[in-house]
C-alpha cells in the first residue's frame, strides 16, 4: 500500500518537462539533417538530352525529411521522460528469455537440428528454401569455426574469409590437377587451411585488439589478391570450373552416367530429379556444421577449451600459470582456420565453380558479424544470428533497393538492445554444485 | 635474535639482480635469499622496485644482470635462463598481481582448473584423448576438481564455487587469486600486496591464512606488502628496498629498528623529529575495536602507518 502510494504521489509531483532544451536539441538536430539532405536529396541530376545534365531541386522533400526528423529526435528524448519509474527492477524480458534459452539448451537444440533435417521434406520447402537453407548452414559453420577464435580465444579475426578461400582452392586445385574427388580433398582442404591458420598465427602472436584486426585483415586481401594474380595456378580472376559434385558414396547425383558409374537414382529405383542433389548438398553441410559444433562444445570443456577462454579473460595471468600463450593461440587460429577451410572445400562443390570474388572482405565481415550479433562464444547465438544475416537479406528482396538499408537497422537495432549479442549466456564448462544450484551470473 | 635459516639451503637465491628500464636503475645490486616454511617480505615505499623484483623472478622481465638461482627438488633453476610461461610449470613460482587479474568471466572453479592446465593438457593428450572423453581424462579432470576443492575449502570460498569470479566482492577476487596460485602447486608462492584494499578483519585473516600455508604446505612465501600488520606480524624475514636498493635485510625486529628504513620512510629530515611518532599512529585502528589484530603484531606497528607518511 505504502509503496504504491508512493508510487503515486511521483508521479503526481513528476517535474515539468524541459521542453526549452528539448526544443532545441530537436530543432538542431533537423537543421543537421536539412544540411545533409540539401546535396543529396534536394538537388537531382536529369538527362537531358545531347550529353547534358540539368539539375531538378526538390526542397519540399528536404522539409519533409527535416520534419520528420524533427518529430522523431523530440519522440525519442521524450520517451525516457515518460519511463522513469515505470521500469521493473528484474532484468528485461528478452534477457529472461535467453536466460532460459540457455537453461533449456538441449531440447532447444535437439528440436533445432530435428527442425533443420525435416526441413527439406516439408511441405511448403522448396528448392529455393533448400538452397537458401544450405547458404545459412555454411555462414553457421563459418561461424562456429570464427567463434573458436573471436569468441572463445577473443582474437579478433577480421580476415576469416582467406581460410574459407583456401580450403575451396585446395580442392578446386586438387580437382583441377589430380582428379580429386569431394570427400578425397575434404581432410586436404582442412589441412592445408590449418596450415595457413599458423601461419597468420605466427606474426601476430605479440599483437591484440585493434592491431591483431588490422593484420588479419591484411592477411584476408593478401590471399584474396595472391588467388587473383598469381593466374598460372589459380586462373587468376576467371578461377577454376568444373569441381566435381560430390558422390553418394560413389553414387553420382547426375541424369545419365558415364560408363561403369551408377547413379543415385538408378541405384534406389527413384524417378531422376535434380532436387536429389540440392538435399544432399543440404544434408551434407547440415552434418559438417553439426561436427562442428559437437567439436567445438566439447573442446570448450577441455583444457585446450579453457585455456583459450582464460587467454580472453586475461593473458598475463595465463603465463604466470605456465601457460604457454604460443601454443594456445595457434591452435585457436589453426583449429578455427580448419573449420573455415571444411567450409571452404564444401563451398567449392556447391557452386562448382570459385573465383577470388566470392571472398571479399564483405565475406570476413559478414561473418564477424554473425559471431558478434549472436553473442561472443554462444553456439546458439551464431545460428540465430546466421538466419538473420542471411535470410533477412533475401525476404527484403520485396523491398529492392531498401533492402541494405533494412539489413544495416536491424544490425543497429540488435546492437542497442542487445550490446553484448542475442545470447549473452555462457555456460561455465565445470561444476561443483549440481546444476540446480546454478551460477551466480555477473550482472 | 637468531636466524634459523642460516643453516638451511636456500629456496630461491638472488644475487646481483639489476633491471634497467633505459637510463632508469629500477632495482640495483640486489641479493637476497628465501627459504621454504618461511613468509620473506619484501617492502619498501613506492616505487622502490619491489613489483620490478616480481616480475624479474616470474619472468615477466628478463633482469639486465644478475643471477636468480631456484632450487626445485634438488635440481637448481637458473630463472633468468627460462622462458616466462616456464617459471610457473618448471621452476614451480606462483605468483599473484597487484590489481587482481582473474578471468572474471568464468566461475570460480573454472578459474582454479585453469591454473592445472599443463597436467591437465597432458592426462588429455593434447585434447586427443580429451575429445573421446577417455577414463584416463576423467580420472585427472576429477582429481584436478579436488584439488580446486581443497583450496577453495581452506580460503573459504566452497560456497562460491560456481559463481563467475568477476561477481565475488574484492576481498574474495584477493583470495581466489592466491587460491588459483596454489593450484599450480608451486614451492614458492610470490604475493603481490595480498593485503591491499582488504578490511583489517580480512587483513587479520590473511594473515591466519599464510601462516597456515607455510605451516602445513612446507612452501616459501616471498611477499610485497604495504600493510604493516601483515609484514610485521607474519614475516620471518623483511627485505627493505629503496630506489631499487637493499637497505636492511633480517627479522622485523631488526628492520623496524633499522635508522636507514625509518629514513627511507620519512624522508631524512624528518625522521630526526618524527622519530617512533609515525609508527605510534596505527594504534588507533585497535582503538576503534579491531579485535581480531594479530597476536604477533610487535607493539608500535599497525596497519599501513608508515606508507601513509
């Protein structure tokens, strides 16, 4: 009783509100917007005939953006005005709701993976949803393989796409020149991409923070512009054609075979249809992402796993364990680099064809994206975050032009309402207590 | 008094440690020595090197000359020959940080089964046999979570097992911190300022706490402390330094009655009429109804009164 009178007589003795600043702010922040637009939406360029340009101005659009603009900075400085003492003292819904999400992780991901396996025989799936499924499997394993060493080792890895490019070259390369099989170079791709991961791991061992990201970025256009000039072995910007798909276990995916090799569906009886393959390819990349994540979540709860996590949290304490920092970076950057060249191999096959253009920094930054927007170390938040990034993409598609600009605000509006990622939860890899009694989580 | 150590072979044994930083001499022509079962403090006023000499043993400096000889189940340790991370695993130094370096992100537990890492690493077989959770694996994971019980049973801190280290309130982030060294199972224990920022009851059991490790887990204990009713009451040894110099090395008996440390400590023109004044001072924190301050706490010296000069 007491409490809500008091309630009440707060908000009965609430401050009038500073409307002369608000006002202002408002008005400032329309003048900006009406400067900015002035140039690039009051003045438009025509043709004019004869090679000529004439210049149409459209001021009224100006005032109606500085309106709006106007309206909006005032709603939004006046929304907290009307807030305060409203808000409940727990924590937000949607915190509540990851909170449980990572409680309930297992039949959450079982009903996840049991979801991701029907998902081809669906009723309303089609062969775009299947490829459109695949794509978002390959971003969630990229993902997983960049969570190794942006959320679990907190390098930050800005030129990821250069080990997803290797692995594809190693098979397009292997394909080309030996006549290498999918499953043949799969293990070679992993390899040669783990390689390379030590090899950028090297230099960049006494580096952190913005200095590691700035080489790493570096090392992503390094690899990019070799594949591109170095055109005697990779075909520089024509690539490589012609990779194999991959087999059925020796079952080929194709209408007629060449002499002495069965095809998949002559071998099961089936009416041909190319569909056949697109589920495979589905089927494939959906269980590689799923040993993925099996390797990862156990390896978190290794002491390799640790270590990586301890390296985060703070890397002087490490060495003063007899850490040793070398060995546990490496393999951050060597076990992250093999995933990314996994998926690499795999890429190769779908498309069966790879040229430098497909690893652009765009890629390394999409990527990074998925692993921050999902939530730094969370495997749940990657796949949320691998849907979003990349589907939302493709139903804008109504919306042409718009459709980065709503991309770039759903990413912003992610960011403000969720700073540290969709699913914030970790989940500590040892107990002493039962789970019932579980951990006590900064706040 | 006597020293009993003199007879005994020395722990660590330091001799003619010099760090330059530049033109800078941060410690000078420095020996020293410490033995197991005994708390050695090293203190000093600010800046005196005392952090420099840490770092320069746990091999977080390569010193510029000098020679820090460890001596480890018979087999002698040239410290300054060893690589950083290899002081903690070969030479078994443990040490702790001046501003508490947890990984505040992971639990408690998750912290003390860090500091096993290496034995853990190869029970696991460099994760091989890990992966396949072999029984060889879970067996060490299993006796490395008793001895993180162990430890966090002695500092208290069972109950907060499966919090997120960040979470705990500072003077149990201090105590986690020398938990987690001692789970590396050193035999020579470097405290950076345990004391600092602790309440004089926690101070008091730090206190009980140290002298129960040198006690029962018969390993050496070098500490850097600015509280004097830590130094005094618990060190069987106090090494002052100024400027990166040793000015007075023996029991705190001695050194607090040393002239060249109260000069040091009130700067020399004070110290004449200063006198013992200074080190009257901390007799108010017993005033104020502290009544756990330590039994060994030699009369005239308390909590923090010469620093604070």
């Amino acid at each position: 009783m007491a409490a809500a009178s008091g309630l009440a007589v707060d908000e009965r003795t609430r401050p009038p509100l500073p409307w002369a600043p608000l006002l202002k702010d408002a008005l400032l922040a329309a003048v900006i917007a009406a400067l900015l637009a002035l140039p690039l939406v009051g003045l438009q360029t025509y043709d004019i005939g004869g090679g000529a340009l004439g210049i149409a101005t459209h001021f009224d659009w100006v005032a109606w953006g500085a309106a709006a603009v106007f309206a909006g900075r005032l709603a939004l400085r006046l929304l907290p005005q009307f807030r305060t003492g409203r808000r409940g003292t727990g924590p937000a819904p949607i915190s509540r709701l990851t909170a449980w999400a990572g409680r309930q992780a297992v039949p959450i991901t079982l009903a996840g993976i049991a979801l991701a396996a029907a998902l081809p025989f669906l009723p309303f799936s089609s062969r775009y949803l299947i490829d459109l499924g695949t794509t978002v499997l390959i971003y969630v394993m990229l993902g997983w393989g960049l969570n190794v060493v942006v959320g679990l080792a907190g390098l930050l890895d800005l030129g990821y796409v250069a080990f997803y490019a290797v692995g594809a070259y190693t098979f397009g390369l292997l394909a080309r020149d030996l006549d290498f099989s999918f499953w043949e170079a799969l293990p070679f791709s992993g390899l040669v991409a783990a390689s390379f991961g030590i090899l950028l791991g090297f230099p960049v061992l006494r580096l952190r923070g913005d200095y590691l990201a700035i080489v790493t970025l570096g090392f992503g256009e390094i690899i990019r512009i070799v594949l591109l000039n170095w055109a005697s072995l990779t075909g520089g910007p024509n690539g490589i054609g012609g990779i194999p798909r991959p087999s059925f276990f020796g079952l080929a995916f194709a209408r007629s075979a060449p002499e002495g090799v069965t095809t998949f569906h002559q071998f099961f009886g089936l009416e041909f249809s190319p569909d056949h393959r697109v589920i495979f390819l589905y089927f494939v990349i959906l269980g590689m992402a799923l040993i993925t994540n099996l390797f990862t979540l156990r390896i978190r709860k290794l002491p390799l796993g640790r270590a990586w996590e301890a390296l985060r949290e703070d890397e002087t304490a490490c060495r003063a364990l007899g850490i040793n920092p070398t060995n546990v970076k490496l393999s951050a950057f060597a076990i992250g680099a093999m995933f990314g060249g996994l998926a690499g191999c795999f890429f190769a096959t779908r498309q069966g064809f790879i040229s430098p253009e497909s690893f652009t920094f765009i890629e390394s930054a999409t990527i990074l994206a998925i692993v921050v927007l999902g939530g730094m170390g969370s495997q749940m938040g990657v796949v949320l975050a691998a849907i979003l990034l990349v589907s939302l993409p493709e139903f804008g598609r109504a919306f042409a032009e718009f459709r980065m600009l709503i991309f770039g605000a759903a990413m912003v509006a992610v960011m403000v309402w969720r700073p540290r990622g969709l699913i914030a939860h970790r989940e500590p890899t040892v107990w002493l207590g039962t789970r019932r009694r579980a951990a006590r989580i900064a706040p | 008094m006597t020293n009993p150590s003199e007879s005994k072979e020395p722990l660590l044994t330091v001799e003619h440690l010099t760090m330059r930083f530049g033109g800078l001499t941060a410690v000078d022509n420095l020996s020293f020595a410490a033995y197991r079962d005994e708390i050695t403090a090293v203190i000093g006023p600010n800046g005196a090197g005392k952090t420099t000499v840490f770092n320069c043993l746990t091999g977080f400096y390569r010193p510029s000359a000098g020679r820090l000889a460890m001596n480890v189940d018979g087999e002698a340790l040239r410290l300054e020959r060893l690589r950083g991370f290899k002081i903690a695993r070969r030479a078994r130094i443990a040490r702790t940080f001046q501003n508490v370096r947890l990984f505040a992100g992971m639990t408690v537990l998750e912290n003390l089964v860090v500091a096993q890492h290496n034995p853990l690493m190869a029970a696991s077989a460099f994760s091989i046999a890990g992966l396949f959770d072999l029984p060889r694996f879970r067996a060490a994971e299993r006796a490395a979570i008793d001895r993180a019980r162990y430890w966090l049973e002695k500092l208290g801190l069972l109950e907060n097992a499966d919090w997120v280290a960040g979470a705990l309130p500072y003077g149990a982030q201090r105590r986690l911190e020398i938990a987690r060294a001692l789970c590396t199972e050193p035999v020579l224990l470097c405290l950076d300022e345990p004391a600092a920022g602790l309440n004089p009851r926690e101070s008091a059991e730090l206190n009980n706490l140290l002298l129960a490790i040198r006690a029962e887990e018969g390993i050496g204990v070098l500490l850097i402390e600015h509280d004097m009713s830590v130094v005094m009451g618990i060190s069987d040894h106090v090494i002052v330094l100024d400027y990166g110099r040793k000015i007075a090395d023996g029991t705190p008996g001695e050194v607090r009655a040393d002239p060249s440390v109260i000069k040091a400590y009130l700067g020399e023109d004070e110290a004449a009429s200063a006198d013992e004044a200074v080190f009257v001072a901390p007799a108010e924190a017993g005033a104020q109804g502290q009544p756990q301050q330590p039994t060994a706490l030699p009369p005239g010296l308390g909590s923090d009164g010469p620093v604070s000069a």
